[in-house]
C-alpha cells in the first residue's frame, strides 16, 4: 500500500513540475517566430537577401534600395522579340519604381509572393587592386517567383538572372563599411516549366505593372 502511494506522489510531482515548465516561458509571442529582418548591404549576398526579402514582404522602398541610381535592367530577348508583348530592350530604376508601386500597393491584384533565389556562380573582377571601389561581382542566380493573384491564378518566373554589383559610393555603413548595390540586372534563357504552369519570365510579369498610359 506504501509502495502505491508512493508512486502517486512520484507521478503528482511529475505532472506538476512538467505543467510549470510548460506554462513559465511559454507565451503568444515565442509560439510564433520574429520576422525577418532587412540586413545592412555590405556584401552581394546580403543585397539579394534584401532583394528577396522585399519582393516576399512587398516592401517597394527596400526593393529600391538594392538598387543603383543609373540601374539598368535588361529583359528576357526572347520577351523583347515577342511583339505581343511590347517589352523594351531595357528599362530603369524610375520604372521599376512604377511597376512595383503597382504590383504591391494598394488595390494590387498580388495577394502573396513567394521567392527562392539560389546562387549557380559568382564571377569577381578587381579593378585596380589598390582600390576596392572599382570591384565589381557578377552572381548568376536561379529564380522561382511565383505571384499569387487574389481568385487563384499565380504567375511563375523560372528563367535565371544575372547579376551585377558595384560599391555604393553614395552610402556605405556608420563605421565606414562598404556597401553594395546592383546596377545591372540581365534576365537569361532557360525556362523550366512547374506541373500544369506554363514558366513566364520575371521581366514579363514586372511589365504587367507598367502604369498605363492616360
């Protein structure tokens, strides 16, 4: 009988002490992760984190600052020689700037993104050795966008893109810290289609958003 009760008191104590951890650190706030944060460009990697981060946040501002002042973005050929399409050869950072505030401002038909940009090459070229401004990297990425528009339909981006990066010579970090921006950004070839999705291009789907002309 001794034995019995014991055991009761080792199980009570059990329950007990388990429900008192479970309830003292736990809370609303540390069932759900933080959000991710935006990270200061002093490196290339760091630029297409913020770049990709923007595009799922819908954040424009953030998406422009990964960008130089004389950006230059050059769509997909193949989307240029489409005449249905009505694509320039190239476009700028006061385009992207329109496109976007359609694409993710109020009265958007975008409900959500989602962006995976994974790294294939990284090509560096030093310039002059004595001067670190004049580097310059090249970062061949493979893309999978997909923007999901409110009633199901979602557009998909599959074909790689290039990018290029200089230092920002007009910012740089609160110690003296390089930073970095992207001034040229090239769609390449190489469309891979997704089940039952037909591949788009990332440029195609960015120039639906071109403001109209009144």
């Amino acid at each position: 009988m001794r034995t019995i009760v014991a055991l009761l008191c080792v199980v009570s104590c059990t329950a007990v002490f388990v429900g008192g951890c479970s309830d003292s650190g736990a809370g609303p706030e540390s069932e759900h992760p933080p959000d991710p944060e935006f990270r200061d460009r002093t490196s290339p990697e760091n630029v297409m984190y913020n770049l990709e981060l923007a595009y799922e946040e819908m954040n424009v501002d953030e998406y422009l600052d990964c960008l130089s002042d004389d950006f230059t973005f050059y769509p997909d050929e193949d989307d240029v020689q489409n005449p249905e399409l009505e694509i320039p050869a190239e476009w700028y950072k006061s385009d992207e700037a329109d496109m976007h505030a359609n694409m993710f401002g109020d009265g958007s038909d975008v409900e959500s993104i989602q962006l995976i940009l994974t790294n294939v090459s990284v090509e560096h070229d030093p310039g002059i050795p004595e001067d670190p401004s004049d580097d310059v990297y090249i970062y061949v990425e493979d893309v999978e966008l997909r923007v999901n528009l409110y009633g199901g339909l979602t557009y998909l981006a599959t074909a790689d893109s290039e990018y290029h990066f200089r230092v920002d010579v007009d910012q740089q970090g609160e110690e003296g810290e390089i930073w970095w921006e992207v001034y040229r950004w090239y769609e390449l070839g190489g469309r891979r289609g997704s089940g039952d999705r037909e591949a788009s291009s990332w440029g195609s789907i960015k120039a639906m958003y071109r403001p109209t002309e009144s």
